[in-house]
C-alpha cells in the first residue's frame, strides 16, 4: 500500500539508515542515542511501512542479516540522509561559535606539516570546535568519507587511486631524497648513485593501497632487496640510527627530523618522482561549510610552506 511523506515519521529514516549499517539493533540504539525499547518500536513500524522484515536472524549463527530487500535500500536510504544533512549545513556557518568536530584521516606527512599546524590555528579562532584524527588508509578512505566516518583525507593519492566521487584539493609537492645514519659511508657524499644505492640494505615504508603494498621503491621500479620494513615514514626514520642501511623519503620530511634522528639527507642522482600530497573530501561536502572552511586553512598553510 503506497504511503504518503507526510504520513510518515522521518526520524525513522536515521533509524533505518543505522540499523541497515549495523545489522544490530543494540548497536544502532547507541550509534543514535536512543533505548533498545525505541530501536524495536522503530524497527516495527519500518516493518509495517514496507512491508518486510527488513532484518532477520539467521539459524547458522543467530545474528542478524538484511533481507533482500533491505540490502536494495542501502544505498538510497544512506545517499537520503546524506542530502537531508547537506540541507541543514546549508546555513551560514560560524566558526566562532561551532560545536562541529572534525574528523581527519592522515599520514605522518600530513600529520608533521598540516594537521598539528590547522589545530593550533582553528583553535585560535574556533574555540569549540574540536578534532578526531587517525591514520590514513589508502584502501578504505573511499568508504571512509563516503559513511561519514572522516571529513578529510591527506596524503599522496596517487593517479590511480583517485575515484570520480571524491575531491582532491592539492596541497604541496615534495621531492624524493636518500636518508642514511650519518656515520654512514653514504652520508659523506653530497650525491648518491644508484650503483651506491643498491649497494646497501634498505629499510622501506610499506604502504597499504587497495588490497597490495607499495613502496616508495616499488613505485618508482627500483629493484632492492628489502631488509627491514617500516609502517610509516617516522618510525622508518628511527630504525637508520646505527644501521648500515638507506631509504627513501621526502625532503621536507627528511630534514625537519633529521638532526633529532642523527641521519644525514643525500640528493639521489637517478631520477624520482615528486611527492604530491592532497586533501580529499567527497562530493556531497560540496555545501559543508565547515569542512571547505578546514581546506581553505591547508591550503594557507601550504602556501606558507613553499612561500607562494
């Protein structure tokens, strides 16, 4: 029987939304707020709107599974909440007074030359906003921005990384350097050859990307035999002291912490790619005046970093 809108409780469609997410009306009750009591009342009336289960137990191992019907709705129902959110952020946002937390996915990188640097200036001015940061992973940050879980990714995307459904808004490009402990035979070179380079043991970074792992090494086809691998570029940076062994790095990186780690930075005669890091955000923040507000901030801040 064909309902219409105005015969309908909208908040139910959060509820909908969370409960086809977690497949578990406890979960969904804390996730809103919200009794189990008022999750299940919810859950009745959705059943009887549609005419469905919408959520069963399954006999193998009693948890809950979506019916078929309920896995169609997914989509639409999560894109719904979506656009009926962007609505309400269409107001004028006001930084001085927000309660809004931003939540960013980011890299050592980002973290060391953006992120610390945004929080100090936003909290000058926007004194009750307040921040979530965790890792970048370059595997689910698609599902990540779209679910809502992050506001904003910052990293080196690369080309065929990047999805027509997100926005990349670059930020700086770096160049690739040589690192090595400066006792190092290496470190009492200006240049390094990639004969020398391929002499020693290497310690790589090794980066998650879509279900296989990347190097800097790997990107750029240099054949090494890796000897120690590190998860990201600062604990990479720890494990040279004393050691006989090279890596790849940014510059920029490389020299803020360079004499707190004893390494010495060497320019590498064979030819590398730069680094472009970006802030990405999915398209339906295009009116989120508050996270377009964050990336004009990174972008000041870059500005400042290559004096343009």
């Amino acid at each position: 029987m064909k309902k219409k809108l105005s015969s309908i409780n909208l908040n139910l469609l959060n509820v909908l939304n969370e409960l086809l997410i977690e497949k578990n009306t406890t979960t969904a009750a804390k996730k809103l707020n919200l009794s189990q009591p008022s999750i299940s009342y919810s859950l009745k009336q959705l059943r009887e709107i549609f005419e469905d289960d919408l959520l069963l137990k399954s006999s193998l191992n009693n948890k809950m599974m979506l019916t078929p019907l309920a896995k169609s709705l997914l989509k639409p129902v999560t894109k719904a909440v979506q656009n009926l959110e962007n609505i309400f952020r269409l107001k004028d946002f006001d930084h001085r007074n927000s309660r809004r937390q931003i939540k960013i996915a980011s890299t050592d990188y980002g973290v060391a030359f953006f992120v610390i640097e945004l929080i100090k200036r936003v909290k000058k001015v926007a004194p009750y906003m307040s921040f979530y940061t965790s890792d970048l992973n370059f595997s689910n940050t698609k599902e990540q921005l779209e679910n809502e879980d992050i506001d904003i990714g910052i990293g080196a995307f690369h080309s065929e990384e990047k999805v027509s459904s997100l926005k990349y808004e670059f930020l700086i490009t770096d160049k690739i350097v040589c690192m090595a402990d400066e006792e190092h035979v290496v470190s009492k070179k200006k240049t390094v050859s990639l004969e020398d380079y391929l002499t020693y043991p290497h310690v790589c970074v090794r980066y998650p990307k879509s279900g296989w792992i990347l190097t800097t090494e790997e990107l750029v086809k240099i054949p090494v035999k890796e000897n120690i691998s590190a998860h990201n570029s600062i604990a990479l940076l720890g494990l040279l002291k004393d050691s006989n062994c090279l890596t790849l790095g940014s510059k920029r990186l490389a020299e803020k912490y360079s004499s707190f780690y004893n390494y010495s930075v060497v320019e590498p005669e064979f030819a590398m790619p730069e680094i472009t890091i970006s802030a990405c955000r999915h398209v339906n923040r295009d009116n989120d005046k508050a996270v377009l507000w964050i990336i004009s901030i990174l972008k000041e801040i870059a500005a400042e970093l290559t004096g343009k």
